[in-house]
C-alpha cells in the first residue's frame, strides 16, 4: 500500500492497494460533508482513475466512524460556494452524475445522508457498518434530492419505500437497507473498509475489459427495450471476445493456471 495524499487537511485522500484505490473523504469534523474544494477534488481524482489502467476497481469511504457523508456542506452552500458544489458536469460532488467505467464500491462507515445517500446510489456495490443509517432528508431542509436521489432510489429499492424516504425524509438503518436491496454486506464497523476492499480485489482477479463490459451493459440496459437491449450487448461485449484477454482466459484454463490479464 502506498499512500499517494500526504496533507492531513486535503479534503480527500489516497490510498493504493493493488490495482485498488481507496478514496476518502476526509472532512471528519464536518461529518465528511461535501464543500466547493471536495468536489473540486472529488472530479479531479476521478478523471484521473479513469484513465489510470494500473486501476481496476475503486473504494470510495469517509473518515471516522460517525458519517460517510452527510451530504452538501449547508454552511458552504451558504456562504456562496453553491457554483462549485453542484456546478461540476459530473454532478454533485464531481461523480452523482458521472458515468465512471470501472467497479466503484462504497464503504459506507457511518451515516450516508442526503448528498451523502446519493453517492451510494452513485456506486455500484455497497459495503456498509452496521451502525449505518441510509435517508435523503433534502425535504426536512427545503431541498429536493436532485443529485440523483430520486432518480436512482426507486431503481434500487420498492417504489413504495423510496417515496417514503423521499417524502418523509427519514432514515433507515443498514440491515433494513440491505433487505430493500440497497446494500450488499454489512458488517462491523472496524472491517468495513477491509471487507469493501477485499470485494474490490475480488473483482480484480477478472479480465478488467469483460469487467467493464459487463457494468456497462448492466447499467444501460435497465433502459433500453429488449431489442435495443440485444442489439447494445452485442456492441458493447464483441469486442471482449476478440480480445488478448479473451484468449489468456482460454489458455489458462486449459493450462490450469491463473490468468495474467493485460487488460486489452
């Protein structure tokens, strides 16, 4: 592992484990809220994973063990940095809106509110503490969760659960996120990040083209009708098959070893 961020005030930070990176918010103090140089952070790192081929897959978490992000920082949004909090062309906090190629899981270690909820909803697994607690309270403020809260929530969960989190504003907790199906795992609070990190190295023992294939058409096939859906796989997972990958994959199990991915 290396640490690639070493100011303790940057307002995320680094890690490299593998072909992983961990990224934490790193707002302890404001319950890892996100400001205007969050998201300035937030949306450079995030250009620069993505076109990183050393990294396969992504842990986003928080610091603490209070919030992993409570959302926008209403003290910042007040005091003018509202331009640069929700101004990115990726979304809230530079990624609700970004369509990010490859696995990105979150490590949800304490409370995922608001903004905070969104970001979830903007990853693709969800590793959670079991102290954690789940809502999108915009309403209890005089806001609407307009960074993807209520376009994602009722895809992930029961309609009837996400408009009564919607509308209510109030949370739930990560046992009943997970049986809504908005979790994957939870587990104790001190192996949170382990757990989503070892999900992450999971994944990255396959072949990362026929990772990303496979998130892609996943992700825009819930859209499309059945014929648009066929005729997208077949574009988006033919040039898998015609990979040096594809051949590696073939080789090694006929030669019953592990793979060595190239990622091309």
């Amino acid at each position: 592992m290396t640490d690639t961020t070493s100011a303790a005030e940057a307002p995320v930070v680094r890690e490299r484990h593998g072909r992983v990176e961990l990224v934490r918010l790193n707002r302890e103090a404001a319950r890892n809220a996100i400001d205007g140089p969050t998201t300035k952070a937030l949306d450079a790192i995030f250009d620069e994973l993505t076109e990183d081929r050393e990294v396969w897959a992504v842990v986003l978490t928080g610091t603490g063990d209070r919030a992993f992000c409570a959302g926008m920082d209403l003290k910042a949004f007040a005091t003018g940095q509202a331009a640069d909090i929700i101004g990115s062309k990726n979304g809230f906090a530079g990624l609700a809106a970004r369509k990010f190629p490859k696995p990105l899981i979150a490590a949800v270690n304490g409370a995922a509110l608001a903004g905070g909820c969104e970001l979830v909803l903007a990853c693709d697994l969800v590793v959670a503490a079991d102290h954690a607690v789940f809502g999108i309270p915009e309403v209890k403020r005089g806001l609407a969760a307009a960074g993807g809260g209520l376009i994602r929530l009722e895809k992930v969960v029961p309609r009837n659960v996400a408009l009564e989190l919607a509308l209510t504003g109030e949370p739930i907790g990560a046992e009943q996120a997970r049986q809504f199906g908005l979790v994957n795992r939870v587990v104790p609070a001190a192996e949170v990040v382990s757990e989503a990190l070892a999900l992450a190295e999971k994944i990255c023992e396959n072949a990362p083209l026929a990772v990303r294939a496979s998130k892609e058409v996943m992700r825009r096939a819930r859209d499309l009708t059945e014929d648009e859906a066929w005729k997208m796989n077949a574009e988006l997972t033919g040039p898998v098959f015609t990979s040096k990958d594809a051949i590696e994959g073939a080789t090694a199990f006929a030669e019953k070893r592990p793979p060595s991915w190239q990622g091309a």
